[in-house]
C-alpha cells in the first residue's frame, strides 16, 4: 500500500511540475517572440509602473506578478523532486493565480473563453490541484 501511495505521488508531482513546466517555457517563448528579453523585461515593466503610477494596486499587482512568475520556476523543481515543500508553495501560489488570473492548468482552451467561463475554470483548475495534491499522500 506504501509503495502505491508513493507512485501516485510520484504521478502527481511529477503532472504538476510538468504543468508548470510548460507555463514557464510558453511564458519564455512569448517573451522571445515579441522580441524581449524573459523576466528581466516584464521586472522592468513593473518596477517602472510601480514608480510612474504609484499607489497600493499598482504595487500589489507588479509584486505579485514578479513573485508568482519566480514560485513556478521553484515549485516546478520541487514537485518534479518530489520535494515536502512542494504542497506548500503550490498553496500559497494560489490566491497571486487568482488575484493575476493565471489558471494551474492554463493551456487547454487558450485564451479564446469568455470572462465568465474564464473564470469557472481558473477555479476549476485551482480545485483540482488542491485536491489531487491533498490526495497525494
């Protein structure tokens, strides 16, 4: 029984590291397309709106995205290791995904839905994470 809770862990894991692997790589492929530099340009961004347009929203937006877009290259790594910090940060990851609308699971449907079924599923998909993780004994 031991050694089937640790495979279905393992398959768990190893599903959502490789969710976020994908993310990072699309996130990284885009950037390269419109011709700019990963990370660094989208920290610029926010940091130069952060002091060109000031104020508490600004500020939360511009940090949480920065802080989300570093978690995903960390709990990728941690989940593909299996790693017991794993479960946590995808947790905490979860209200930046609902704060910046960034579903768990991102690529199904493109981003062709309406708001309201955009919505449902960046729910869904953070239900279903937290759920299969809790699962994942």
């Amino acid at each position: 029984m031991k050694n089937m809770n640790l495979a279905n862990k393992k398959i768990i894991f190893r599903f959502w590291a490789i969710i976020d692997l994908l993310y990072i790589f699309w996130y990284i492929g885009m950037s390269l397309y419109n011709n700019t530099i990963p990370y660094y340009n989208d920290i610029t961004i926010a940091l130069n709106t952060i002091e060109n347009v000031g104020g508490p929203t600004i500020y939360i937006f511009g940090i949480s995205s920065i802080l989300l877009q570093l978690s995903l290259i960390l709990s990728a790594t941690l989940l593909f290791f299996i790693n017991k910090y794993a479960k946590l940060l995808c947790y905490s990851q979860i209200p930046f995904r609902l704060l910046l609308v960034i579903p768990s699971i991102p690529f199904i449907f493109g981003s062709y839905l309406p708001t309201v079924l955009a919505i449902i599923w960046l729910i869904t998909s953070e239900i279903l994470k937290i759920l299969s993780l809790k699962y994942a004994k």
